[in-house]
C-alpha cells in the first residue's frame, strides 16, 4: 500500500477514509505508477457501463500519484481526455502513470486504462500538473 498523505484520508479516488470512494492504491514500477481498479454498480453511468467521470478522476489520479510518490507536490494544471471504448462494470483495468517531460514547474504527464482482458485502452490523458514549491 502507497503512503497517504495525512490530510488525503478522504480523497474520493485513494482515500481509505472514504466510505464511497474508490480505494485505489498506486505504487511506483520501473518509474511508472500502477493501481488496479473494477468498477462496481455504483460507478455506473448508464447500461452498466462506468461513468466517464470516474475513468477520469481513476486516470488524473494515477498521473497525480506518480509525482506524489517521487515527493513532488502538485496540481492538475490542465487535462485532455480521449475515451476509446466504454467500460462495462465488472471488468478489471490497470493504470498507468508515465512522466512524459519536467520543465521548471509544469509536469507532462500521460495516463492510461487498459482492460485486463483483451489489453485494450479504455481511455488515456495527457495533463500538465504545476508543482508546488516547498
């Protein structure tokens, strides 16, 4: 389990404070973030398939926590979104969280959900995340 920050108890995406979140847990491999995430019947937008907003808050999250985890403090700046499939509930995807480029304070992050079962992108992001000094 990746180390919360104490005042992140209840994020709705990696709280585990939070009785209606997510509970996703991310980790760092080979310098990109992972979590594993299954949709449930409480994520679902319409005809069982999991609400847009969920994929994105799942995949700004996966972006975010990859800074989080190399002690990096920031913000999502900006954030394109591309949806290439629906995500019916029940079906398990993986994030990812890759570092595309650091400049002075903005961050190019890229994130992606791929289903476990057919290896396809659901959907990917491209965000810039500004950093916080300390």
């Amino acid at each position: 389990m990746s180390q919360l920050r104490s005042d992140a108890n209840h994020c709705f995406v990696c709280g585990p404070g939070n009785p209606i979140g997510l509970k996703l847990d991310f980790r760092l491999e080979d310098d990109i973030c992972h979590s594993e995430f299954t949709p449930g019947a409480d994520h679902c937008g319409y005809d069982s398939v999991t609400h847009g907003g969920i994929v994105f808050s799942a995949l700004d999250d996966v972006m975010a926590n990859w800074l989080f985890l190399k002690g990096f403090k920031a913000f999502t700046a900006k954030c394109d979104i591309r949806y290439r499939d629906a995500l019916p509930i029940g079906t398990k995807v993986r994030l990812e969280g890759h570092c595309m480029k650091q400049k002075a304070r903005l961050t190019q992050m890229k994130g992606l959900m791929i289903r476990n079962d057919t290896n396809e992108v659901v959907a990917e992001t491209e965000a810039a995340f500004m950093m916080i000094p300390d």
